[in-house]
C-alpha cells in the first residue's frame, strides 16, 4: 500500500473518535435539560459546569481529531 | 502587508488546478519584519501583530471605558465592569479567597485568549490561537507556574496533591501513578483543546467558503445559509474556549493551593 493512501485510511480511522465527542456531548446536554426541566430555578448556577463540561466532552474528541490531522499533514 | 494576504489568497486559489482552495492555506505564518537576534530567527511575524492588536485593543478598551469612573456606568464602563466581575467570580467559585491575588494573571489570560480568538473571526485575519506552539507555550507556562507555585506554598508535601484520601491502601500506589500522569497530561490537554477547536473551526469556515463559491450563483445560498448559521457558533466557540481556558487554570491553581 503506498504512504499516501495508508496515510488518508489512517485519518480516517482517526476521526471515528469524533462519536465519542458526540455521545459525550449529546449526554451532558441531555442531563441537563432533564435536570432544568425538573428544577429550573437552580438550572442557572450550573449553567458553567454545563459550559466546562461540554468543552471536556469535546476536547477529548478533538485530540482524535489533531491525531488525524498530524497523520495527513505531518507524515 | 494586505497586499501580501491578497496574494496569498489568490494563489491559493490557483494552488489546486481549478479546484478547490486549500483550507490550510489560512493558518501560515508570514515574516512582516525580518529580525535575526544572534543567529535565532526572531521576525515580527503576522502572529506577533495579531497578538500586539489584542494587547493594544484590550488596553485601549479598559483604559477608555474606565475614564471617568462614575457610580452610575456608561455602557463602555458597564462592559468593562461586567468582564471584571465575570473573571473575579469565576476566581472566587474556584479557589475562594485565597486565590484572588492571581486575579490579574487570570483576567489577562482570558482577556488575551477571548480577544486572540475574536480577531481571528475577522474575515482576513490570522488566527493566533490556531498555532499549537501558541496554546503549548500559555498552558506549559501556566502549568509550570502553578506547580511551582505548590511546592513553595506547601514545600514537598504539595505531592500530596497525588495520593487521594479515602482510597484502599492497596490501590494507593496504582492510583498514584495514574494521578500523576493525569497532573503531566494537563498541559497537553489544556494546549490541544484550544489549538484543535481554534483549527478545525477555521479550517470548516474555509471549506464551506470555498463549496459557496464552488456551487455558484445557483446552488451556492445553501452552503451560505449554512455559513451564517456555523459562523455564529464559531464566535460562541471562541467565546467558550477562552472561558474553559480560564476556569481550568482556576480549577488547576485551586488544586495547587488547596490540597484537594
């Protein structure tokens, strides 16, 4: 298999972990809105953890994300 | 010096054969003024310019909108204030009191990340956060700053700090390891969070700019409509990193102050 398309399979293999964003995202959020629903007046002093939470969430994606643009862009 | 982006844009253009520009095109860095400091290439590039913009914007703005400092605030005043109250609650939730007196390092820190990120959605500027030696070297700087900052305040109890209370003694040492690279990893973690939502986000502006122009007259209002919709969540994204930036660096020099 030449490099260069061993190169864009790894990328792609890399970015699957973009659905862990996503679930961890879609989680976090969901829990919330269930939790405001039920008790909207302290919804708002756990609005920031909300905030803190998804970009946690999302981080950990986009570390999948920067392994697969090392992988397309470095090597 | 626009001149120069104008170029560059140009002939990104053209970069493909008549297809679509390159995305990564955006994040290049230019030399604006060549400067050699004994053999290290120390050029004011154009990610020191957006950097000076910031600094100079952010002054500029406190120094103006804090002029007359009346009892009742003028809308200039009011922003000024409500951002000081929004970093100073942040540090208070996080480290109570007794980090209040690093309050001018956290204000500078988001102030300078809020503003870093808000001009690159400038169309045509550069975003400076966007650079992973950028985000690596604020996170690594702080990092090292707030365990320095432990071992002084706590002396070499601050390792402490890895050994969790309420844990089995047999778990002790896995659990310490763990701790451990976990407190390593943070710098990486704090660098990578900013960098990647900083790049990925432009690099999609970029590529959902060029399917606009690509599609045409005719099919193009449905990437744009597309565009205005993703954009928006972009300034909330710049927004939202700075503020995630901070309160970690909170979250972290609480953890250095109080033990847990």
């Amino acid at each position: 298999m030449e490099p260069e398309a061993a190169k864009f399979i790894g990328a792609g293999l890399a970015s699957i972990a973009l659905v862990g964003a996503g679930l961890g995202i879609g989680t976090i959020f969901g829990n919330y809105l269930s939790g405001a629903l039920r008790n909207p007046s302290a919804a708002a002093g756990q609005f920031p953890n909300l905030l803190l939470g998804f970009a946690l969430a999302e981080a950990t994606g986009l570390f999948g994300l920067v392994v697969a643009l090392i992988i397309l862009f470095v090597f | 010096m626009f001149e120069a982006y104008a170029a560059e844009s140009a002939h990104g253009g053209h970069g493909e054969g008549g297809g679509l520009p390159d995305p990564m095109h955006q994040f290049e860095i230019k030399r604006l003024v060549e400067l050699d400091v004994f053999g290290i290439d120390a050029s004011f590039t154009n990610s020191g310019l957006f950097m000076v913009i910031a600094v100079v914007l952010i002054t500029a703005f406190m120094l103006w909108a804090m002029r007359r400092r009346e009892m009742v605030p003028s809308r200039s005043q009011s922003i000024a204030e409500l951002s000081y109250e929004f970093v100073a609650n942040m540090l208070r939730d996080n480290t109570g009191t007794a980090g209040m007196p690093y309050f001018p390092f956290i204000f500078t820190l988001f102030m300078f990340v809020l503003a870093l990120n808000m001009l690159g959605m400038v169309p045509y500027s550069f975003t400076v956060t966007s650079h992973i030696i950028v985000t690596f070297a604020l996170a690594a700087a702080i990092i090292l700053g707030i365990t320095v900052l432990g071992f002084i305040k706590h002396g070499p109890g601050f390792l402490r700090l890895f050994v969790p209370k309420g844990v089995p003694v047999i778990l002790v040492p896995l659990i310490t390891v763990i701790e451990v690279i976990s407190y390593l990893t943070r710098p990486v973690s704090l660098s990578v969070r900013l960098f990647a939502n900083m790049m990925a986000g432009h690099t999609m502006l970029k590529v959902f700019g060029a399917f606009v122009v690509a599609l045409g007259f005719l099919g193009g209002w449905a990437p744009l409509a597309f565009m205005v919709g993703f954009t928006a969540l972009e300034v909330l994204v710049a927004f939202l990193q700075a503020y995630v930036f901070a309160i970690l660096t909170c979250i972290y020099l609480n953890d250095a102050l109080h033990l847990h």
